[in-house]
C-alpha cells in the first residue's frame, strides 16, 4: 500500500533508563488532557523535539494494556502529516485473549507464546490500515492531536 512509505513506527527503547520512562508516560498522559497546540512545535525542555517525545509517551502508556508477563511493546503509528493513525501494543489476536499460552520456553512449540503473539508494530500497522480502509475519507477526529 502507497501509504507506507509515509508512516514512522515510533516504539520506545526497551534499554531507557526507568525515570526516563516514568517521565515519558506522565508526559503523555499529561499531554492527552491538556491543551498543548501551543507548544507543537516547540521544543522540549530536554531538548527533544516535542512530537516524537509525545508519541514516545502515547507507545509507553498504551504498552502497559499488554497482558504479556514478560514483555510489553507498544507503538504508535504516525503519518507524513504527523498525525496518529494507529496505536497499539503486542499481544494475542483480537479475541484470543486468555485463550493461548504465554509460556516462553515449553518443550511444545505450540504452548508457546511466540506461535500466536502478535508483535505491536504489526499489530498496531494492522489495526491503522483497516481504519484506513473502513474510513477512507480519513474524516478521523484529530483534534486531540492538533
Ligand atoms: N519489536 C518487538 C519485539 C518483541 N515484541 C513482543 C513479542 C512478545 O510478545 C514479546 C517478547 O517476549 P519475551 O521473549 O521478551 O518474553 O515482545 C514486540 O511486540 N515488538
């Protein structure tokens, strides 16, 4: 689909440092409440330009809703425009949750987790790209985002 070479996948390092991480999520949960147009194209007080840290954030909140025990990922899916088009994190199917096993290491293959897991950016690319063609005008409410 054309719409690929438009979209960056924005996922947080696994390796940052823990207060890095607790400041990335309170800023994205900060950011969704209030009103920040003014700030978008500033930049941050550590020096990073704001919307990457801002989609950083949304990725590390939306990755706490993963039900892996071990790993949870999250993504955030952002257009040429720089607007969101998707969010998720890894995890089971869409309706397979409590269904399949998270083992990592069972002498089965098929008990294991990465038989079935779903990684975040396909996940979440997945989920964008049906919104993308369920809505094709893209008539989507980004004000939240704006
Ligand atoms: N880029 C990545 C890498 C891994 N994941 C997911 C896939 C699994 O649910 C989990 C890895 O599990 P572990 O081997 O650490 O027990 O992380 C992903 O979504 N994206």
């Amino acid at each position: 689909k054309q719409a690929d070479s438009h979209i960056k996948l924005i996922q947080p390092l696994r390796s940052a440092p823990t207060e890095e991480i607790q400041y990335l999520e309170d800023y994205g949960r900060k950011s969704a409440r209030e009103s920040w147009s003014k700030q978008w194209h500033n930049r941050g007080e550590r020096g990073l330009p704001e919307r990457p840290r801002l989609f950083y954030g949304f990725s590390l909140s939306v990755s706490q809703k993963e039900q892996d025990p071990s790993t949870q990922v999250g993504a955030c899916i952002v257009n040429k425009e720089n607007k969101i088009v998707g969010i998720g994190h890894n995890g089971m199917p869409d309706g397979c949750d409590g269904e399949l096993p998270w083992s990592r290491d069972a002498v089965n293959k098929l008990d294991n987790k990465y038989v079935y897991g779903e990684h975040a950016c396909a996940h979440t690319l997945f989920a964008a790209f049906i919104l993308d063609s369920l809505i094709p005008e893209k008539n989507y409410d980004y004000s939240l985002f704006e």
